[in-house]
C-alpha cells in the first residue's frame, strides 16, 4: 500500500516540476507587431534589448549583465487626456528588474501612464487575465493523484 502512496506523490511531484531550463515570451514592440507576437527564449541578450527600449520609455531602467532568472512582460502606454493606447511591448527581462516600478520619462510622466504584468511561466504574457496559470494545472494534477491513490486503496 505504502508503495502506491510513494508512487502517487512521486507523480504529483513531478507533474508539478518545470521540465524546460529556459522560459519562453511573446515578443514585440509597436501596437501593430503586438497583434501578431512572435515567440522568444528568454536569455541574456534577449532580456537585454527589453531593457534598451524600455530605456527609451523610463529613466532609471538598471543594466543588468548576465542573470540565469527571468520574466516575460506584457507593457502598454496610453495618452492620459485620451486613453488612447500609443506603445505596447511584449518580451523578456532580467527578472532583478521591478518593471512594474520603473518611473516614466520626464517627457512621458505627466501625459501617459503606465498598465504592467509581468509572469513566469512560458507564453504567459499575451493577455493576462485569461490565462490558466502553471499552478492551476499542478492543483489539477494532486487532485488526479489523489482520486487515483484512493481508488487503489
């Protein structure tokens, strides 16, 4: 009996594990290309041209090296008087810098303002709200554990 218990949370376990090393985004960087996102893994290059442009939209963006963690972003910017959306970007970061927290450029802080998500798990940065998270199908995978070891009991 004690056997099927092991083997039952040996399977949850690693039904819950990440087996890919790397982290895969959506990418792009005008209001057109964010229709139609491509896909990118995340390293150091990668999260280093997200923090170039995000360079052009705020003042204190850190630079950041080499970094073995990271994110995916899902940023857009609206003219305030209007609520007309005007950039959006889709990508990587270094997961040390707080996106969400990064101030606005003097010539963009009083006119626009800022919507921000940022997530860890693969492609999750299209449309955040409808997203089924990486926890959801671990809580999912226990609960199929946990029926399975109950009925061989």
């Amino acid at each position: 009996m004690w056997e099927k218990v092991i083997l039952s949370v040996l399977f949850v376990t690693i039904s819950g594990l990440q087996f890919a090393n790397s982290l895969t985004c959506l990418s792009c960087d005008t209001l057109d290309s964010c229709l139609q996102p491509s896909q990118q893994v995340c390293n150091d290059a990668t999260a280093n041209a997200s923090s170039l442009w995000l360079a052009t939209m705020h003042a204190d963006v850190p630079f950041i090296a080499h970094s073995d963690k990271f994110k995916c972003m899902n940023l857009t910017y609206a003219f305030n008087p209007s609520n007309i959306r005007t950039h959006a970007f889709l990508g990587c970061f270094h997961s040390a810098i707080d996106v969400c927290e990064l101030k606005l450029n003097i010539s963009h802080s009083n006119t626009w303002y800022q919507n921000c998500h940022v997530c860890d798990w693969d492609l999750c940065n299209r449309k955040p709200a409808g997203t089924f998270s990486k926890s959801s199908f671990t809580i999912l995978a226990s609960i199929l554990g946990l029926v399975l070891t109950a009925k061989m009991i």
